[in-house]
C-alpha cells in the first residue's frame, strides 16, 4: 500500500516537475522568438526612401564666377570670392526601386542654397565706401539613376523572412537635369561710364542644365527596417546663363557635397 501511494506520488511528482519545465522554456523561449523577429523583414523590401542633409560646394570657378570673383570679395575681406563662399547646407531624398540584391533603380532630388554678402575689392563710392552687394546661388540637382551595392544587400532565410547586410558600401551613377538660379542684387559700377558711376540692380539668371553624376556611400543597418545613410557625391554640369547674364561663357555648375540621413525600407 505505501509502495502505491510512494509510486502515484513520485509520478505526480515528475508530472509537476515536466509541467514546471516546460512552462520556464516557453518563458524562455518567448524573447528569443521575439529577437529573432527582430533581425529579419517579411519579404524582400520593395522601395526605400532615404532623407538626408549635409554641406555642399560649387566649384565656382568660371564663367560669371570667375568674372566675379575677380571684381568681388567677401565683405570686409581683399581676396577673391571662390567656391567656399558658396558652401551652403544641402537638403535631400532618394526613391530606391531593388531590381536585385545589388541593383537598384534610384530617383533623387536635393537642394542647396546660399547668400554671399560682397562688396568690390578695388573701388569705393564717392564717400570712401565700400560699394556692397549680396550674391545668391541655388542649386537643385535633380537625376535618376543605378545604385550598385558593393555586398549583396541582404539574404532570403525561408520563404517569408529577409534578413538585410549589416553594412552595405556602394557606388551610383545617372544623369538629370539641375535647375538653378544666380542672383545679385545691391550696387555695381558701370564699366561703361566715363565716371565709373555706381548704380543699383537686381541681376538674375536662371533655368536648366544637363547633369551628369557619380556618388559612393555606404548604408548601416541599424533595424531591419531602418538603416543610416552616409554618401558623397559629385554633380557635374555646365550652361549658357540666361537672363541678366546672357552673352557669359559656358558656366560651371558643378559641385560636392557629403550628406548623411534615414533610409526607410519598405
């Protein structure tokens, strides 16, 4: 008899015990489930958008910039404007399409703007004063274009879940169209008059150009949805300026800028 109830309690015993067992693994199990959901995506993005911001400079070094910058200085200063005048902050985003894990269709669009106050480095007006003006150039790039990831972007782990590369380096090239605007406005000295009068304007010249770009970067994951973006670019382009400065040759539009921002894969 005290066998029996020794057996039924030793079985009741190894039952409470496998119940408690099991009960501390589903606890346990639980957070790994939920991190290991944590790392992966449901299926392969299919768009990112990438928002960013950082410092652009033109090269402003011909055309009506270099007639500038030989008659021009930052106010207060002797020397030459040049194209550090022209650092301004720069604005922008990118619509990615992945075609593959290292091809991706890319639209961007950014814009970066700056106001110079200048005055003329070698003639001051009839009260010894310096003959001052304020120089105002944007530039808005806007291209399409192939990102190419030097690491496959990531890595299909079932049928459902996409794990994305930690960090992923790339290079892009396209091309587009930059829209700009260069505009002065304050007094000038009339070349044409015997008196070199000073005269005040508003001068404008605007429009579009072809553009030509290439850029290299590099994405850090930070979630699988969310990662870091770093990119420098450079944006070559060249146009007649229209308007008040019609009649300059060719000028360059071209810069570099280094920005850093979100990408949001979706």
């Amino acid at each position: 008899m005290s066998e029996s109830r020794t057996v039924r309690a030793a079985t009741a015993t190894a039952t409470v015990l496998a119940l408690a067992l099991a009960a501390v693994g589903m606890i346990h199990a639980a957070p790994v489930e939920a991190q290991s959901r944590s790392d992966y995506m449901l299926g392969r993005p299919r768009a990112t958008l990438t928002l960013r911001a950082g410092a652009a400079r033109p090269n402003a070094s011909d055309g009506v910039f270099a007639f500038t910058s030989d008659l021009l200085g930052p106010r207060g200063s002797q020397r030459p404007l040049n194209g550090n005048d022209y650092v301004g902050v720069s604005f922008g985003g990118d619509i990615g399409v992945p075609l593959t894990q290292r091809l991706e269709l890319q639209f961007s669009a950014s814009t970066v703007s700056r106001r110079v106050q200048s005055e003329y480095r070698n003639f001051v007006d009839n009260r010894d004063l310096p003959i001052e003006q304020a120089t105002r150039l944007r530039r808005t790039p806007l291209s399409l274009g192939m990102r190419f990831n030097l690491v496959p972007a990531g890595r299909s782990v079932s049928r459902l879940a996409w794990v994305p590369t930690k960090i992923i380096p790339y290079l892009a090239a396209g091309a587009g169209a930059m829209n700009y605007r260069f505009r002065q406005e304050g007094d000038f000295v009339d070349f044409r008059a015997a008196n070199l009068d000073v005269f005040a304007a508003n001068l404008e010249a605007k429009g579009w150009a072809p553009l030509a770009y290439g850029a290299t970067g590099v994405t850090w994951a930070m979630l699988p949805a969310v990662a870091i973006n770093t990119e420098l670019r450079y944006d070559h382009s060249r146009a007649p300026l229209q308007g008040d400065f019609t009649g300059f040759d060719r000028t360059a539009l071209s810069g570099i800028g280094l920005t850093s921002g979100l990408q949001f894969r979706f």
